[in-house]
C-alpha cells in the first residue's frame, strides 16, 4: 500500500512512512478507501471491546458484535472497572434491582434485548485469555450462593462455579434471541483454550449456533472433527489464523475442506488498523487461493467447485448465517462517504 522496500529502509524513510500514515488518517476517505474499496469489505462485524455494553457503531460498514466477555463476572460490582462492561451500571440506568441472582438474570435479558435493539447480531467472548474454557454445569441454587460476594470472599472453584453457570445461561440466551456466539479458541491461555473444552457445552446446546474462532489454532484438526460431528449448529472461523501462521492456515483450509460442508467455513482479518485489515484480507485471499488451487491440481476440486467454495468462505456463508445484514448491503448502490465529509 505505501510501496516500501522494508529491506532498504533507512530510518529517515521509516520517519518518513510514518508521518505519511499520520496525515493518512487526518482524512477518513483513507479509511473507508482501504477498506472499502482496496480490502474489497461491504460489511465488517466490529467488537467495541472498549465499551462492551455501550452498542455503539462508528461506521456505515460496521456490523456490531455484543461481546459477553465479562458478564460471567457479574457477582459483584467490584470485578467492573469499566462502567461500560458493568451489567451493574446498566441496571441502576435501567432502574433494575441487582440484589439477587433472579434480578442478574432479568438484567441479563434486558442487556441482551438492548443489544438487539442496537443492531447486534451475534455475542462474542474472549474469555480464553483469563481462564480455561472447559464449562461444567453448575446448578441456579449453587450458582446464587455466590452472588453479591466480593472476590476477596470467593475461593477460585466458588467463582469458577458461578462464572460456569452464567457461560450456559448467555449460551441458552444466544439460541433464544437467534445470536450465533463467536468463542475465541486456541492461542490465548493455553492451558485450556483447546476447544475440545466446548464439547459437552456445544453438545447440549443444539440450538445454539456455535462459531469457533482462529481454527482453535494450534488445535485446527481438533476444531475440524468439533464441526464435523456438530455440523448443524457449528461453524469454523479461520479469522488472524493467516496472519499467526500461512502455513498452519493452508493446513487447517485443505483438512477441513475434507471433513465438513464447505459452508461452514468463515474467515475474518481480527485488525483495528486499516492497514492491518488489508493485509489480513489478501493474507486470507491468497492463502485459501492457493488452497483451493492445489485442490484442483490434485482432482480434489474442479474449478467452477473451487470457485464455490471461495465465495462460500469469503462472502456467502456469512449472509447465510446472518440474513439479516442482506437488507445492509450497499455496494450496489455506489461507494459509501464518510459521515463527516458529506
């Protein structure tokens, strides 16, 4: 994009890229350009992680995630530094009462209705990052034993049980308001990021619909038999898999593309940059290219399958997951102009 030879680059040249990226972005026409145009992006799914419960979307491009990451902490007030990932704040805003178990769960379906409301079209949680991902069920009488208690008061397997009561909870609101819940897998904290952990969850949830983030990578192959055998209700998302290993990526796009329907493969760039998101794009592009061209070669695939499956995972399996955003295309009509130079 900038045409830099990053093997010669001198240190004024690096000065000099910078400020160039600097007044790059003085300009929004630069933002909606790379992305909309270069990247070749009608509708971008956006997690405002900063602001969890404020649904709030910047662009016309943006597709809003509801990220539930902390609200299996809602045991206590003081787990929330942020009043924008507090169900608590919401309440009191609400007028809800938050004394009781029964009341978190009547604000969890108010926050959940308020999220649809905005635009929301699936849950999201990166939970990986703090703890395993293994599930147990827990009961509402063991769960509410916990509430209103501080940490402090909490030993680890008490907060483990309430945390793991509220995960099946949002997992059953995610079937009842029709939210597919995007769960990051692999490449986080290791010791209990395999989405093998999701199994028993996935299993007795078959009205949930399941999307595994990154391929579970480095447990792509694990991920692959996961949406073979809950092929109804599970999906595979590639996204930031390119970008933390081309080679790994190849690997997981050619094993699942013989082990489950092509149409429950999606991809995704995981970038807050614009430059970011372009690379992540021909990144992807290029990797599943060559992909499905050497599924070609070997008689696999011919070429009008292989150009199915291309604009399946790009493009199609998404609308069909999310329908609802066919109403928001918009690149029929002309390129978009940013809001603040109209």
């Amino acid at each position: 994009m900038y045409h830099v030879d990053f093997e010669t680059l001198t240190d004024r040249g690096a000065e000099d890229l910078n400020q160039q990226i600097w007044n790059n972005y003085k300009d929004q026409n630069w933002l909606y350009d790379v992305i909309t145009e270069k990247a070749n992006i009608e509708l971008m799914f956006n997690d405002p992680y900063w602001g969890r419960l404020k649904f709030t979307t910047y662009y016309p491009f943006e597709v809003l995630v509801f990220n539930v990451t902390t609200l299996i902490r809602g045991f206590h007030p003081s787990e929330f530094s942020n009043p924008w990932d507090s169900p608590f704040r919401f309440a009191s805003d609400q007028t809800l009462p938050m004394k009781s178990l029964d009341d978190y769960l009547l604000v969890l379906e108010n926050i959940f209705q308020s999220a649809k409301q905005a635009g929301a079209v699936c849950l999201k949680t990166t939970v990986a990052y703090q703890r395993t991902l293994k599930f147990e069920r827990t009961t509402k009488e063991e769960a509410a034993r916990f509430f209103g208690k501080p940490r402090t008061s909490l030993s680890e397997s008490e907060i483990k049980k309430f945390e793991d009561f509220i995960m099946w909870h949002l997992v059953s609101l995610s079937a009842k308001h029709n939210l597919p819940f995007q769960i990051h897998t692999g490449q986080a904290r290791i010791q209990g990021s395999n989405p093998m952990n999701l199994v028993d969850m996935i299993e007795a949830n078959p009205d949930t619909k399941f999307i595994l983030f990154h391929g579970g990578y480095p447990w792509t192959g694990e991920t692959g038999v996961i949406v073979m055998r809950h092929s109804s209700h599970v999906w595979v998302d590639s996204v930031w898999l390119p970008t933390l290993s081309y080679t790994a990526a190849k690997r997981a796009f050619h094993e699942w593309l013989e082990v489950m329907p092509s149409d429950r493969i999606m991809w995704g760039a995981d970038c807050n940059h614009a430059e970011g998101i372009y690379g992540a794009t021909e990144f992807t592009r290029m990797c599943l290219s060559e992909v499905l061209a050497e599924k070609i070669e070997t008689g696999f695939l011919n070429s009008t399958q292989a150009q199915q499956i291309g604009r399946q995972i790009m493009r199609e399996n998404a609308l069909s997951l999310f329908p609802q955003l066919q109403d928001r295309l918009w690149k029929h009509k002309g390129p978009l102009t940013p809001p603040a130079l109209r």
